[in-house]
C-alpha cells in the first residue's frame, strides 16, 4: 500500500474517533457549555449505536493505515540440525544465481527467478546473449555452472535450470562494421 493511502487511512481514522467522542460529548452532555439541537430521532440509544459504529470504522480504518506493507520473502529450508533449522531468503538464492550469470562470458543482460519446491529449487534465468556464440555450449555451461554452484554454497538441492535466451544484442555486431 503506498505511503499516500497509508496516511489517509490513519487521517480518516482519527476523524472518526472525533466524531465518536464528539457523539459521546453530545449525548452524556459532558460539556455544559455545549448545545446542540439534535432531530427528534436522535435519541440516547440511535447516538450510541452511531458512536460505536464510528468507532469500529476508525479502527478498522486505523488498522488497515498501521498495517506493515512488508512483502512476505519466500524462504527455503536448507538443514535442519540440532540447533534448529536454517533458512534461506529466495532473494539471497536468485543474488548467487546472478553471480554466476555475471561471470559467464557471452551474456549481456540476465533477468532471474527462483522458485523452491519440494522436488528442490528452479531456477529460470532470461538472458540475452552476444551474437554469434553457440547457444547450445553456452546453455549448458551456464546450467551447469549455476545448478553446481548454488548446491555448494547453499546445500540446497537444484532440480531444474530452465534458461530463456529472451534476445540477441545487435548492437556490438552493429559497432564492429
């Protein structure tokens, strides 16, 4: 939730616990010097049942506004051990697969994604590669290399490496003219 609506939400809020309270003032007539000249409908009890529903909207309202927008990051299990369990953020998991993408000779840009499933992690990574290379060597080193990696560092076991060769980068064999 962005941080405009948060605050509206919580300004709101507030303004509905002061019509409450002003409800509760009016009705219990807690200030003497207050007059208000109310409908004949607007007994105690439809003043009661008004301020309580005001209240009940504020904190509603209040809760929605103080929620934490912090996005859940999945996790995955790596070892239990007897001290407990370890855990590791996907975040974490796609940074590793990144490195290795980075370290691949042929790849201009590299988009990740890491999914943990019960079978183990997988792993799909677009890139988009320099012309004229062979894909396939490229391919299979990079699975390779990534599926070998993240296993050692993590101890966690890689099932698939699914690679997506979104594009082709013209523009260094478009220079080399």
């Amino acid at each position: 939730m962005k941080t405009f609506t948060r605050i509206l939400l919580v300004f709101l809020g507030l303004l509905f616990i002061g019509g409450a309270l002003f409800l509760l003032v009016v009705n219990y007539d807690l200030l003497p010097g207050l007059q208000v000249e109310l409908p004949a409908w607007a007994d105690e009890n439809v003043m009661l049942v008004v301020g309580a529903a005001l209240l009940l909207i504020a904190l509603i309202l209040l809760a929605l506004g103080f929620r934490s927008s912090k996005k859940k990051v999945g996790t995955a299990v790596l070892k239990g051990s007897e001290y407990g369990e370890v855990l590791i953020s996907i975040t974490a998991v796609e940074n590793m697969v990144l490195r290795v993408v980075q370290q691949t000779r042929g790849i201009k840009d590299a988009g990740r994604n890491v999914v943990f499933t019960p079978d183990g992690l997988v792993i799909r990574i677009r890139i988009t590669v320099m012309p004229d290379l062979a894909l396939p060597d490229l391919i299979n080193d990079l699975q390779s290399r990534t599926k070998e990696y993240i296993e050692e560092i993590t101890g966690v076991t890689v099932s698939e490496v699914k690679i997506i060769v979104e594009n082709v980068n013209m523009d260094q064999a478009a220079s080399k003219k």
